[in-house]
C-alpha cells in the first residue's frame, strides 16, 4: 500500500516537471523615461551642497517625469527659503530645511 502511495506521489510530482523553457513575463511600459547613465549628485559639504544634490534630484525628476511641475515647483520655493537660510549663515537651519523638504515630498533621507 504505501508503495502504491508513493508512485502515485511520484508520477503526480513528474507531471508537473516541463521541459518548456519558461515564458517572459511580459513588463508593462513605464511611459517615463529614466535617469541619464551619466547622472551625478554635485560633491560637497554644508548646506549649499545639500540644497545643490536635492535640486539635481529635482531636475532629474522633472526631467524624467517622476514629478509634477506644481511639485517641482513647491519643492524649489523650499529651496529657495533653504538658500536663504544657508547664505545667512544658518547652515544647520538650512540643511534641515532641506531634509524636512525631502521627508514631506516623500523623498527618501540623503
């Protein structure tokens, strides 16, 4: 009896087995196009480099079509008041400005 069992249990395992390569999987278009192979964040330190690689995002984003040009243009006004902060000689208050910014619009800690 549990030989029967088992070559049923072998069989059934054996008719699942293909010798078919398996299909793609087919990828739906994304309908944006993606970052430039080139693509560098500016180096540096301090708040100016921070309000300068979240603004190449930025570029990138819009460029690319990952945002909205009322975004893209929400995001600079908070730039601009980062800019402020930082030429002012608030380079901690602008940097978290800057962090602040990317939390609210969902961009990730950078």
């Amino acid at each position: 009896m549990l030989r029967a069992v088992s070559l049923i249990a072998l069989l059934a395992l054996g008719a699942c087995q293909s010798t078919e390569p398996p299909k793609p999987v087919a990828q739906e278009p994304r309908g944006v196009s993606i970052t430039p192979a080139g693509f560098r964040l500016p180096e540096g330190t301090g708040c100016a480099a921070d309000i300068a690689r979240f603004r190449a995002i930025m570029k990138n984003d819009i460029e690319t079509g990952h945002t909205t040009k009322t975004v893209f243009d929400q995001i600079e006004g908070e730039m601009q008041k980062a800019d402020t902060m930082c030429a002012s000689g608030n380079a901690g208050g602008a940097s978290a400005h800057v962090r602040a910014t990317r939390a609210r619009f969902g961009y990730p800690a950078g």
